[in-house]
C-alpha cells in the first residue's frame, strides 16, 4: 500500500542521520552501528547478506537528506529517539516492521518484498530482478554453434573458455573446446585445467593476476624500493611483501597467513616461478631491504619493512596503518564511514590531536583502539623494528600523555593484547573470509556480489572457512561454478 504522511515531523538532520554517525552532536557519534540493527532483523534477506547496508537505503545519496522510506522510518520513531541511543536503538525494529507494508517509493513493491530481494525501498529505480527461469522448450534445446551460448544449465564450453583465459591468460585450442563438448566428464575437465592455470606464470608469477590483486594493500611506489631495481630513496623492498601474500593463496597454503605468518617468503626465478618460505630475512643486502622485525613480533604483512617506512613512518600513533588494514583485509574503509564499532571510553586524546571533538569522535572511538596495537612498531627514525618503550621517545615533541599510549586495543569488538592478538583476530573473523572471496569475486565477475548473488557469496566465504580450510585454490573451483561466473 501507498505509506501515509508520518505524522510526527522532525528535522532533516534526524535518526537517520545518528545511524550513519554523520551528525555532529555529542549522543550521535555513539551509534553508527544502527545500519547492523537494520541487518540484525533483516539477516537472512539479501540486502544483508551481500555486505555492509549502504546510506543510500534511507538516504539521498547520503546524510543528512532522507529518501521516502528514510522518511517512512523517521515518522514511526519516537520523539526522543534521536536525542538517546538506547531509546533510538530499542525502538528501531518497531519502526522497521511497521513500515514493511508501505511502498515507500511507489514503484509497486513492498518495503519488505524489496528488502527481501535486495532492492533499495526508498529509490524508485531499484527493484527486485526478475527470476532468471527457463521454460521446458528452452531447456530442451542443445547447446549447438547455431543456438548460441546454454543459459539453462552449464554450457561447458563457455565455462572452459573463461577459466582459460582468466587463469592462464590465452584462449583455449579448437581441440579443447571440441573435447568438452564431448566429455563424459566436463567438470572434472574444468577442474583439470582450473588447476593447471593456478600454476601458470600468469596467475602466480611476478605481475601476475595474484601479484597484481596485491597492489591496493601494498601499495608500491618505485622511488621508495630497496632491493632489486632499486628508487632513488630506498627505504623497503616491497617484493618481500608480494611474494608473501601470492604465497598465502597458493598449493592450498592458509590465506590467513597474510596476516598470521611469522615467516618471510622469497620468490625465486627460474622457468616457473616458486615462493620459498625462510624464518629469516629473504634479502640481507643492501641493508635498507633487510627485515629487521624479530619473529615472535611478526604479523605477516602487516609487519614488513616496507609496511612499517610507508604506512608508520613517523607516527606516534599510527591511525594510517591501522585503517590500511581494516580496509585491506577486512573490507572497512573507516573514511566511508564503513565497520564503526565504537568503544566505551574511546577516543582518548593521547596525542593532542583533538580527536574527542564531536566530529572526529564518530569514527575514532572504532579507529584509535584499531591503532593502538601498531603504536609498538617503529617505521622511519630508528629504522623498522619493535620496541616497548616507543612512545616514551615522542614525549618531548608531543607532551608527556602520550607515554600513556596502551599497546592493547580493541577489533570487531573484541580485545587484543598486541599487534600478533590483532592478526589473529583479523584473520579468524567472518570479515576476512568476506573480504578474500569479494577480491577474487570482483576479479572474475567485474563487480561486487549483487543482492541476488548475496547467497552464492554467502555459501563460498563460509566454505572457505570450514570446508576448504582456508584454501584459495579450493574455493575457486567452487566460485568458477557460481552462476555469476559461469553463466553467458
């Protein structure tokens, strides 16, 4: 049905701006994690199922404008909602099921039915996709030249097709194609050469599709390396860090050992490329590429020299390398104000840069205990390397507070001791195995899951975990046969 005029009217800058943690007033900032009370109603819908719930759901773009059904949501609040989170909070699944009815944005659709479908119900333009069905006399023509791809059931020669040149980076021979097409097993084909390819030098070699996947989270700048072919000012030899995380996703090693491993990895030419694992440092010379990091601080890469000069550097408090490595690894880009779970108490302003005023502390009380465990870990002045006593060193420049710096913090919630607990946290949570399925997902695909895709998503982060054991390799046998991938 088309939804009333809400009756009680507030201003613009209301509850929907509190669950973005956009506002700036003292109470607001302590509540961005409203978009997970939407999802903790809505868990099994695919509009949750995919990721994070965006602030186009109930907003115009973004806050503070709200979309109809922001408006919707906004009229069924109670008057005190936006001034008290615990009031705000405890009311939100009222308001949310009593708007399930409306059609907020008349495009003929319930908020629920939209909801349920991934949809957005306040944005006219976005409803639900239609089933992708056959009928009988569809699904009974053959697979022929003539007819075109199959986009009934698997078309094995469209499928081989795309894994050979995504994977091995050429297309397949006359040959090949002709042999699937006749196969008395196309899958385990598919799977024959899907595991060829991950040995290819184009998927694992240097600048391959591995290698470059890497380049977000590492971030090379030519002029800054050390090692081989090294920049004017050398300061870390990046290498050290690809090599780690192309090994990590490789020969059914652990993905979660980017993030765990107390070990280095040094790739070695040759006809084919391979990654050898080494408990010291893969380069000792020149000195500027050295890993000077004792094993027992190691954290996998979020503990590499060239981490430490690029992201650290200088910093009291290293708040860049803590968000390098929420967005990195665990899909939260703090700037879109994405995985805020504030922490009691925080932020505290250790360093004097003000970040308790109201504007700033929406996203520091999540992003400053993700800092502190980095705070021990020294970057450029001193060169790369763990020491206790760090913050004692920047008393002078930036007062004596700042000694006062705990080590431990605070991920998804849950306490960490150090930079090693933060790892292992990291790579143990749900988010890791999102954010590893969604590169490669994203690779293959062209984009990220769509509502409709929310389930297959769903199935392989979750198999990564259990079933493939945090195997890369196995999980894309799994991924090559999503309907996203593998459909024409």
């Amino acid at each position: 049905m088309t939804q009333p005029r809400p009756t009680r009217r507030r201003r613009a800058t209301g509850w929907l701006a509190l669950a973005a943690g956009l506002t700036v007033s003292a109470d607001a900032w302590s509540i961005p994690q409203a978009t997970e009370g939407l999802c903790d109603v809505y868990a099994d819908t695919r509009l949750c199922l995919s990721g994070p719930v965006s602030c186009d759901t109930c907003h115009l773009g973004g806050p503070p404008a709200l979309n109809p059904y922001g408006e919707a949501l906004h009229g069924e609040l109670p008057t005190d909602a936006e001034k008290d989170p615990e009031v705000f909070l405890s009311a939100l699944e009222d308001a949310l099921r009593a708007t399930e009815g409306y059609d907020s944005d008349g495009d003929g659709i319930s908020n629920l039915e939209e909801i349920q479908a991934g949809s957005k119900p306040g944005d006219a333009a976005s409803v639900p996709a239609p089933p992708g069905t056959c009928s009988q006399e569809e699904s009974d023509v053959a697979s022929l030249p003539e007819h075109g791809y199959d986009t009934c059931r698997t078309d094995y020669a469209y499928l081989l097709r795309k894994v050979t040149i995504d994977f091995c980076g050429h297309s397949p021979s006359r040959a090949d194609l002709d042999a699937i097409r006749t196969a008395e097993d196309p899958d385990g084909l598919v799977d024959e050469t899907l595991k060829a390819c991950l040995d290819s030098e184009h998927w694992m070699g240097k600048d391959g599709v591995l290698w470059n996947l890497a380049n977000d989270k590492i971030r090379p700048i030519a002029a800054l390396k050390a090692g081989d072919d090294p920049g004017p000012i050398p300061l870390g030899d990046y290498e050290d860090d690809y090599a780690l995380y192309v090994y990590s996703m490789i020969d059914d090693h652990d993905v979660r050992e980017q993030l765990t491993a107390q070990f280095f990895v040094k790739r070695v030419d040759g006809t084919q490329t391979t990654y050898e694992l080494t408990n010291g440092s893969p380069t000792f010379f020149p000195l500027t590429a050295l890993q000077t990091i004792p094993r027992e601080q190691r954290v996998g890469l979020l503990s590499t020299r060239w981490f430490l000069v690029f992201f650290t550097m200088f910093t009291p408090i290293p708040r860049t390398s803590a968000a390098q490595a929420y967005r990195s690894y665990l899909g939260f880009d703090i700037a879109k104000m994405e995985g805020l779970q504030p922490v009691n108490g925080e932020p505290v302003d250790y360093d004097l840069k003000d970040v308790q005023a109201d504007a700033c502390a929406v996203c520091h009380a999540t992003l400053d205990p993700l800092s502190y465990p980095f705070t021990r870990y020294n970057g450029l002045g001193g060169g790369p390397k763990y020491d206790e006593d760090r913050m004692d060193g920047f008393t002078a420049t930036e007062g004596p507070q700042i000694a006062n710096t705990p080590e431990a913090g605070v991920l998804l919630g849950e306490p960490v001791a150090d930079l090693v607990d933060w790892g292992r946290v990291a790579a143990n949570s749900d988010a890791f195995a999102q954010n590893v399925v969604r590169d490669f997902w994203v690779h293959l695909v062209g984009d990220a899951p769509t509502p409709d895709e929310a389930e297959a998503f769903e199935r392989l982060w979750q198999d990564l975990q259990v079933r493939h054991t945090y195997s890369v390799e196995a999980m894309l046998h799994d991924l090559i046969r999503t309907e996203a991938y593998s459909v024409p």
